[in-house]
C-alpha cells in the first residue's frame, strides 16, 4: 500500500482493524483553526445539522451497570447526539454482560478440571476479555477516552508552565 497511511486487515473477515499513522483531523478543529493545511473542506453550508442526545431516556431492560454507564455518558458526553444512541445502547448493554460475567467468575474458579482431571480454562474468562474488548472499542467510538477526545478535538492536556506554577505557589502562600 502506498500513503503514509496503511489499514491493517483482519485475516478472517477482511475489514479495517487499525490505522498506523497519525489520526485525521476533524474537519470542526480545521475550521476553527483557519484551515492551516489549506487542503479543501467540505461544502459548510451542506454540513447537516444533528440533533445533540440531551436528556435521552433511559432504556427499562438495562441492569444496575448499564443504567450506571448510560447515566454518567448522558450526563457528561455532551457532544454525542441521537444518531449516537444505538451505539450507546450496545455500550450499556455489554457493560451488564460484564458486570454478569464479573459476578459469575466470582462465584467460580478461573481454571475448571474435567473428570480426568485435566485442566481447562474457564470459558467466562475469554468471554469477559471478549467483551472488555468490545466495551473499549465503543468507548472510543463515542470519545469517551482521553486519547479519542483529543483526536476528536474536544479535550486536550495542558501542563501549566514554570511560570503559571509559580504564580499559583504565590496565590496559596498569599
């Protein structure tokens, strides 16, 4: 592949997995920012409007850990909108299935032993990394990490200067 940006793809079913390279900049932070690469941007007056999520309501099926998870990311996400919703659901969603599987391992043991008395993992464990896989992959796709917010433009990390330091230290001293 040539670019600087390759797709990695999985063997088994042929879709992008990962993208090496630096992630894209939204097309919001270039406008914002002037357009410093003056690459062409969309058309603004053909970008449509998306309602924001607001107060959505709280699905009745979802368990103690979903209910927990959709509250705090309605709350908090206030740049996710409704088209954002099913992805959220399936986040609350396997988020019970882990709380399910913690409670479950629990209450077992991580190697089983057959008849025999030959040793064999615990399905629950590869379930659970399956599903903590999963719930990682739809935390990011709702920028919902510190890594994706700031790729998204949302958040960044500013480390106070020596001189923003000082001038603190003064303000508690004072």
């Amino acid at each position: 592949m040539t670019g600087r940006i390759r797709h990695a793809l999985h063997i088994s079913g042929g879709e992008s997995a990962m993208v090496a390279g630096r992630p894209p900049v939204p097309t919001e932070r270039k406008r914002r920012l002037g357009n410093p690469g003056q690459r062409a941007l969309p058309d603004a007056t053909r970008v449509v409007e998306v309602a924001p999520l607001g107060g959505a309501e709280l699905p009745a099926h979802l368990g103690p850990a979903g209910r927990d998870i959709w509250q705090r990311v309605v709350s908090g996400a206030v740049w996710l909108a409704q088209t954002d919703m099913p992805t959220l659901l399936l986040l609350a969603e396997k988020t019970d299935r882990r709380d399910d599987f913690l409670r479950r391992l629990a209450d077992s043991e991580p190697v089983l032993y057959t008849e025999k008395n030959y040793a064999y993992p615990n399905p629950l464990v590869g379930m659970l990394s399956t599903v903590e896989t999963e719930i990682a992959k739809l935390l990011a796709a709702l920028g919902l990490t510190p890594t994706d917010r700031a790729r998204m433009g949302l958040a960044e990390v500013k480390a106070k200067s020596a001189f923003e330091e000082m001038l603190s230290r003064r303000k508690e001293t004072s």
